[in-house]
C-alpha cells in the first residue's frame, strides 16, 4: 500500500512536471514571438545587386575586359607556333592572370559592400543577414539601406 502511494505520487509528480515544461516551451515558441524574433534579428540583402551597382565596378569591368582582349590578343599572337601542350600551358597562364587581376579589382569592392552591409546591420541590431536569393520568406530587407550608404545622394 505504502509503495502504490509512492508510485502515485512519483506519477503526479511526473505529469505535473511534464504539463510545466510543456507550458514553457509552448509560450517560447508560440508563432508570434518566433515571427517576432526572427524578424528583427535576421536582415536580407540583395548582395550581387550591390556589388554590381557599386561605383567602383564600371572601371573594374572595363579593366577586366581589356585585360581579356590583350589576353586573346597575346594568346593569339603567340600560339600560333606552339604545340598543343604549350598552347595549353599558356592558354592556363593567361587564365590565371585574368582571376588574379579579377581578385585585385572585385576583392576591394566586394569588402566596400560587406563593411555597409555590416554597418547597417550593427545600426539596426541585426545579428545575421542572408542573401536575398537563399530567402523563402521573411528578415527586414536592408540592400537600400546599403545601396544609399555605398552610393551616396
């Protein structure tokens, strides 16, 4: 008798810690505040739209384009005589020295728009910002914020 009380007991025990903990996780993650939280700590920015409307990026490209016509040019030129390994070789040099001079032009700008991205971020307490393209649904769109703050008015 003694030990089916003790059972009883440990049982409503149980429950009622059970029914507790259920309470508490149903308040946290009622869809209100879930909605609430995720909104104001998760921005989207359209970062490729930014990078493109830098004002920095028309001198890049047409950089990165003359870099390809003397490219095709030297290429051209100088293939004409070589073996097909050599023209290989040197077709891998000339490509390589295309990305280099695209890291040297694009790595500046890229890190122009990220520090915007992170300062509009920080101003508006937003701890983590996504890529407009990855988003189904919600974060507070910030890419004109940080279109006005690259590209001044």
């Amino acid at each position: 008798m003694v030990n089916a009380k003790r059972q009883g007991k440990g049982f409503m025990l149980a429950v009622l810690f059970l029914l507790g903990v259920a309470g508490i996780i149903s308040y946290n993650t009622s869809p209100t505040y879930a909605a609430e939280q995720s909104s104001s700590a998760i921005g989207v920015v359209d970062y490729q739209f930014l990078v493109s409307q830098h004002p920095d990026m028309v001198v890049a490209q047409q950089t990165i384009n003359e870099a390809l016509g003397q490219a095709k040019n030297d290429f051209d030129a100088k293939s004409a005589k070589m073996s097909d390994p050599d023209k290989q070789a040197f077709y891998q040099q000339l490509q390589q020295g295309i990305e280099q001079k695209k890291q040297e032009l694009l790595g500046p700008i890229n890190d122009k728009v990220m520090a915007a991205v992170k300062s509009i971020a920080e101003a508006k307490g937003l701890a983590i910002i996504v890529d407009k393209n990855s988003v189904i649904y919600g974060g507070q769109d910030i890419t004109d914020d940080v279109m006005k703050m690259i590209i001044p008015k």
